[in-house]
C-alpha cells in the first residue's frame, strides 16, 4: 500500500511539474501577424544573408522555400536543415522580399504547432553537446518577429534539460 501511494504522489508531483512548465503568456493569439501574405516565396535575396549562401545544406533548404506559402509571422516560410552530427538550424525566407534570416535560435520546436501563419512567435529549442558528447542538453525558448524592428527576439528561454543519448 505504501508503494502505491509513493507512486501516485510521485505521479502527481511529475504531472503539477509538466503543466507548471505550460508558459501562459506565450499564447500565439497574443502575439498577431499583421497581415498574413498569400505571396508565396517567388525568389531569395541571399545578399541579405551570404554566410548561408556559402553552405550548401542551407542554400539547399532555403531554396526549397520558393513556391511556399508562409506558415509563421504572415510572411515568412519556415526551413530547417541539418549542419552536422546531432546538429540542425532553421532559417526564415520573407515572402515579401526573398530575405534569409538565420534562426535566433537552432530548430522549431519537434512538437506539432510550433508556429501559424497568424502569429509572431515561434517554439524554438537549442541543443548542445555536453563536455564534447554523446549526451546533449535541450533548452526550449520562444521568439517572436519584432515587425516594427524587422529582427528576430528571443522572448523566453527555458534552463537546459540534459539529454541521455544511446
């Protein structure tokens, strides 16, 4: 009976600590895009961004972005591309004017919805090795569009969380 009773307040405890983690503030509906282009990417400026024209991986995938509606901030189209063992980055393709901008931070979030075409933030994570690998530490964060700035802004980030890696 003991047991089962640790078990179930060990349960409760790992659930109020999950939903604790569910960040209330960072709602996409409180961050709106302006206008949600129908545009899709027609061509990319890479004299707006060289360094990712330089490596073939992101050209590649920045490139595969012509044609596409925007799925994030009414404008831009979302791309990620892998930059190594254990490493992917994400780059945004403005619609509007084909520019490339390099992701504050690595990858969209892996979980379903991490962006709208109606909204300016974006669940983004980080990952790093730790003391040179194979285990990596995953930090979570939020960033948003800043229109009137026209640049990226890390809203939120989480403190890293090791991941064991087999």
């Amino acid at each position: 009976m003991k047991r089962i009773l640790s078990g179930l307040v060990l349960l409760g405890c790992a659930v109020g600590a999950m939903s604790a983690g569910a960040d209330e503030r960072f709602k996409f509906e409180a961050y709106p895009a302006s206008a949600v282009s129908s545009k899709a990417v027609s061509k990319i400026d890479w004299k707006s961004n060289p360094d990712l024209a330089g490596y073939w991986k992101s050209k590649e995938a920045v490139e595969a972005t012509v044609g596409k509606k925007p799925d994030f901030a009414g404008h831009f189209v979302v791309a990620r591309y892998g930059c190594g063992t254990g490493c992917t980055a994400s780059v945004f393709v403005d619609a509007n004017n084909g520019k490339v901008y390099k992701a504050p931070m690595n990858e969209t979030s892996t979980k379903d919805g991490a962006h709208k075409p109606t909204s300016n933030i974006i669940f983004m994570s980080d990952y790093r090795y730790v003391n040179g690998g194979p285990d990596m530490t995953e930090t979570t964060g939020v960033v948003a569009w800043n229109e009137k700035a026209s640049k990226f802004e890390i809203l939120h980030k989480d403190k890293p969380v090791k991941l064991e890696m087999d």
